[in-house]
C-alpha cells in the first residue's frame, strides 16, 4: 500500500509541476492518466488484502473459541459453526493472497505505464 500510494503522490506531484511549468501548454498529460489509475487501484487492492487478513485472524479466534474440550477421547469436538467459519476463512485467505498480488501486479504495470508514458510525452 505504501509504495503505490507512495507512486501515485510522487506521479501528482510530477504532474503539477509540468502543468505549472512553461512546458506545461505544449505537454499532453493524458498520457499519465493510465500509470495514475495503476497505481490507486493497487492502493485499493492493498487496502482489500489488509482488511481480509484481519477478517481471516478473526475468523481464527472465532474458530478456536468454538472448540468444546471433553474429558473423553478426542478431548477436543469442533462445533459445526468452526466446520463453516473454516470455510469461511481459507476463502478469505485466498481472496487476500489474489488481492495483494493484484496489488504487486498494478505497481508494476504502473512502472511500465508511466515510462511508456513519460517517452511518449517527450519529457
């Protein structure tokens, strides 16, 4: 999240000063629309990961306190809320794996992206 993020404030600021500067009139930016967009959608994945990494460690607290202990053999019964919660969770694990790597995928499209961007503008 921090270096997308990081990218798209650096890709704004690189932005503004070839806008505010005597270039600026003669320079088509449009071409960095695309790098811009890489860059947030891999803050916006990032974000999705991190809140399905919590969801996945609550998820692990709501499975452990599900147990019953007995005194009898196997001392230890899931209920059936931990058999769908498990579920639940390796779903969730998954979906935050895909996520974080869709955010390692958009910074490097974005890194593509920005300098196909910046030789076609002629900076």
């Amino acid at each position: 999240m921090l270096i997308n993020g990081g990218a798209v404030i650096a890709l704004l600021a690189f932005v503004g000063a070839i806008e505010s500067s005597d270039v600026g009139n003669t320079v088509k930016i449009d071409e960095l629309v695309i790098p811009i967009f890489s860059f947030a959608f891999g803050v916006g994945c990032a974000a999705i990961a991190a809140l399905l990494a919590y969801i996945v460690n609550w998820l692990d607290a709501d499975i452990t306190n599900s147990v019953k202990f007995t005194w009898e053999h196997p001392y230890v019964v899931d209920s059936k809320a931990a058999a769908w919660l498990g579920y639940i969770r390796i779903a969730c694990h998954y979906l935050a794996f895909a996520a974080a790597v869709l955010a390692i995928v958009a910074f490097f499209r974005g890194i593509v992206t920005v300098t196909e961007a910046i030789s076609t503008v002629g900076l």
